[in-house]
C-alpha cells in the first residue's frame, strides 16, 4: 500500500498486494525455479511487486491439472446449470470486490480508475453471467438424413484450452476468454501479459471462492518467449486464444501447427478506419473521432486510428479536432477528471514516440501534440497528424498510443477504397445521416465489426474479431461459446438396415 497516487493527496486507498504467484491445481505455488520478476506501476515507473516468474515446466503442471481436470473431474461433467451457478456466484464476487479489482488494472495498467470501477470490472462481471445463463443451453441438431438413418450432432467441450492475453484490458479480456470457454465445460491455463499479471491472480482467488474445482482454471504469470511459447506449443492443450500482435499471433500459430496441431484463434492487430461523411454534425463527430483514438491512451486494438473526413467540413473537423485534442487531460488515473493516463511501459511509451518522430520525418503535418505529458511516467499528449499519405509508416502500423492520422475524401467510393487499404480488418466506424451511404459502407468495409454514428459500442452479445491479418474467431457473443465446443456427429441406422 506504498503506491500512493501522483498528487501529493492520495485519492483512493491504494489495494494490498495479495496475490503475486502461480495459481496451479487451486493452490497459489511458487515457480518451480524460485524466480520472479517485476511488475511496474505506469505512472511512476516504479515497482508495485514482484510476480512468480513461471516457465515451461510450471506452464507442464498446469496443464497436467487441468487435463486431470477435464478427464476425470467434475466440471465438464456438471449439468449446464450447475457450472452456470458457480459462475453466477463468481460474478457476484467480481462486484463485491470492484474496488481492489479495479485499483489493480489502474496501478499496473495505467487505466482510468473510475471507468474501471464503472464499467470495465462491472462487464467483466456480466461477461460471466451471460455465459453462465448459456451454460444450460448448448446443444446440438436434428439432422435430416437421407435413406433409413437418424442422425444428430452433440456439442462437447473443446477440452484443454491456453488463453494468452494482452495487458490493454486485463480484466475485460479474462472474462471474454474465462467465461465462455468455463460454460463449454473446458479446462484452461492463462497466461496474462507480463506487464499486469496482478488482476487475473486475484479473479483466480475469486473462482476458487466461488467454488470452481480445482485444476479448471490455472494462471501462469510469466514471459512470452517462455510461459506463453510453453502454451503455444504444449502438446497437451487442445486450443489456443490468443489475443495480442499479429506478430506474436504467427509464432502462436506456427508453434500450434508444429506441435500437436491444436486449434487456434487469434485475435490479432488493426489500423480502423472512421469515416466522416459531410453530412455529420461537426461537433459530435470530432468528439466521436477523438475517443475513437484517446480512449484507454490508444492502447486498444480496434482504435480509430485513420480518420477520414469528407473535404465539405474537413477544415471544420480540423478545427475542432484540435481544439478538444488541447482540452483533453492526461494525467494519474486516479483523478476524475483525467481522460486518459499512462501508456503501459516504457517499451510502449518509446516506442510510440519513435512513431511520432516517424511521422514528423516522413513529412506528415503535426497539428498537436506528439510530446510526453508528464515529467514522470509514461504520459503521452493527444497527438494529431495531418497530410499522412497511405503509403507512411504511421497509416500502415498500428502504433497502440493515441496517435491520430487525419486524411481528407471526395466520394464515398474513394473512401471505401482507403479504408480497406490495409492488412488489417478489425473494426471501422461510419459517421453519416444517410441510410443508403452507411450500409454500402458497412457492407463494403472488410472488418469485423462496424460502427455506425458510434464507436467502441461493445457488449457482450456482440461478437468481434478480425479479417483478414487481423485474425480469426470471435471473442464475445454466442460465437465465442462455440469457439470452445466441438461438434460431434452421432448416426444410427432407424431400422435394421443394410448400413
Ligand atoms: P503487445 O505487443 O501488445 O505487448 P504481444 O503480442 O507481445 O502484445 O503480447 C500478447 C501476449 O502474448 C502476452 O501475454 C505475451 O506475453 C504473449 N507472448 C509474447 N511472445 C510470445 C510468444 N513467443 N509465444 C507465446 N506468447 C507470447
């Protein structure tokens, strides 16, 4: 309870470390090899604790427990409602404990505490309930076969899942992988990211409270070339969800194809486009445009990071684009009135500062920002780029910061052609008033999910993922329970037939 916040008045009470090992087979153990490694808090660059730093041999035990789990425990073996119970209850711990929940993800992740406490950990909960009302209703078909046979298809449990997560939504991502593969009946083993490994040790301590068996759901804190390669490649785990890089994505990939050929789902990088159309009121679709982009410090996949603005009210956007850019304030997360705060790391803040250095040189106008925030932490102002042309680095990359390329368009068609002149397809956003314009847009846009005169409208029912080197599979939805099931076909011949 050292990590006081920024301001010399400590906002909050600061939550106790509680939880800095493994979580194998229910128990919180140490890494087999004793080590352990740092875990930073963004808003200082100073140590909040040190976490268990697990390999591939721990990664081996926690997937023993949770093989053991699934071959012959009870948790694919309860009825849908009983498992749905328990995580009803989890979800209900998840609320109690906002707060701790909520500090965590701010002190290691550098996020807005009150948004955490209003809506990141109060999703994280729901997530969990709505799997856990699907639980008890997965089920297969009737099929219509042909000749004398019946026929019906059963839905099991994938088996064994490896969830590898990122750092940007520790919480939100937990339960998109977490609940649906718990309510399929699977066993799992998560690896959270190396930079806030604090959260997903405390859900575990909540699962278990719940009332989860033991050995269903093991966390191994640790590295990616070590842990997460270690999941990647197990020959005993039967699927892997990966959300992360695209890069990372393909060494997941590479390392399921040459080991046991698990299935994989990834859920890879973006570069979003959000299309303006001259029709849109300025004001709301600069603020649209802004939160597109600064949300989380950028540091989200399916951020607005390409802005296209018809020329009729461009030089208007433009202005008020910049205006509320200088408005916006960055600062400790704690503070209410902060928008945004830190970047994660240290790695991310340069690296993103080396993009912004990138953009001036390749000559791209810089209309604000593009300088730390802070004098301490990893603070980034809201950063605005102007004149970007498609084929520079800052409209090709994802940069993961709140980096903005703004980009000036004639006709609808020559917006459509930008927006999918990339690798990636994860989400775009569409500002119009004309019906005809939004849905040949949304049709047109090869992504995973399009927003219409809003941007980040997630819920829980709503599936996304990527196109493209954006990845495969969806997360959230009832397309993420099947992501965790298998389907099995049963026939049977109705009379006594020559089959
Ligand atoms: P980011 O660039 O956003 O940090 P990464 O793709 O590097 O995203 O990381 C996402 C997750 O993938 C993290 O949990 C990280 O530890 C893990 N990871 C990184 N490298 C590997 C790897 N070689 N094999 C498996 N997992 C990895």
């Amino acid at each position: 309870a050292d990590h006081r916040n920024g301001s010399s008045e400590p906002l909050i009470k600061l939550p106790t470390i509680k939880f800095t090992k493994l979580f194998i087979n229910g128990q919180f153990v140490d890494s087999i090899s004793g080590k352990t490694f740092e875990t930073i808090d963004p808003r200082t660059g100073e140590l909040i604790a040190r976490v268990a730093e697990g390999d591939k041999e721990d990664v081996d035990l926690a997937v023993k427990a949770a093989r053991h789990a699934f071959d012959h425990g009870p948790w694919p073996r309860l009825s849908g409602s009983e498992r749905g119970r328990i995580m009803m209850k989890f979800a209900d711990l998840i609320d109690e404990h906002i707060e701790d929940l909520a500090a965590l993800d701010t002190i290691n992740a550098g996020k807005l505490f009150n948004w955490g406490k209003a809506v990141d950990i109060p999703q994280t909960a729901h997530n969990f309930r709505y799997y856990a009302g699907a639980a008890d209703k997965i089920h297969g078909e009737v099929l219509k076969m042909s000749r004398e046979l019946q026929g019906y298809t059963l839905r099991e449990p994938f088996g064994v899942v490896g969830h590898i997560i990122p750092w940007n939504f520790p919480s939100a991502m937990f339960s998109m992988k977490v609940a649906p593969a718990l309510a399929a009946g699977c066993t799992m083993v998560l690896k959270p990211a190396e930079q806030t490994p604090l959260s997903a040790l405390y859900y575990a301590h909540l699962a278990k409270l719940a009332g989860l068996p033991d050995g269903v759901l093991n966390v191994v804190t640790g590295f990616g070339p070590t842990a997460g390669a270690a999941v990647a490649s197990h020959m005993d785990i039967d699927k892997v969800s990966f959300t992360g890089s695209t890069e990372v994505g393909r060494v997941v990939m590479q390392a399921a194809a040459t080991s046991n050929l698990k299935a994989v789902s990834l859920e890879l990088g973006g570069k979003s486009p959000l299309i303006i159309f001259d029709d849109a009121d300025v004001d709301k679709a600069a603020e649209l445009a802004l939160m597109g982009i600064l949300f989380n410090k950028g540091e989200i996949c399916v951020a607005s990071s390409r802005v296209y603005v018809q020329e009729g009210i461009y030089d208007e956007i433009v202005k008020k684009l910049v205006e509320k850019a200088k408005a916006w304030k960055v600062g400790d997360p704690f503070d209410p009135t902060v928008r945004h705060g830190p970047q994660v790391d240290k790695k991310q803040f340069e690296k993103i500062l080396s993009y912004i250095e990138h953009g001036k040189r390749e000559g791209a106008t810089l209309l604000t920002g593009g300088k730390p925030a802070c004098e301490k932490g990893y603070y980034i102002e809201p950063t605005i780029f102007t004149d970007v042309k498609e084929d520079m680095l800052i409209s090709k990359d994802e940069i993961f910061g709140p980096v903005m390329s703004l980009m000036k368009f004639k006709t609808m068609e020559e917006a459509i052609k930008c927006a999918n002149n990339t690798r990636y397809g994860l989400a775009a956003g569409i500002v119009t008033k004309n019906l005809d314009v939004a849905n040949t847009v949304s049709r047109s846009i090869r992504a995973g999910v399009i927003w219409i005169n809003c941007y980040f409208a997630f819920d829980k029912d709503c599936p996304y993922g990527g196109y493209k080197m954006s990845g495969f599979g969806r997360d959230m939805g009832m397309e993420a329970l099947h992501k965790y099931l298998q389907v099995k076909s049963v026939v049977t011949p109705i009379y006594n037939s020559p089959w």
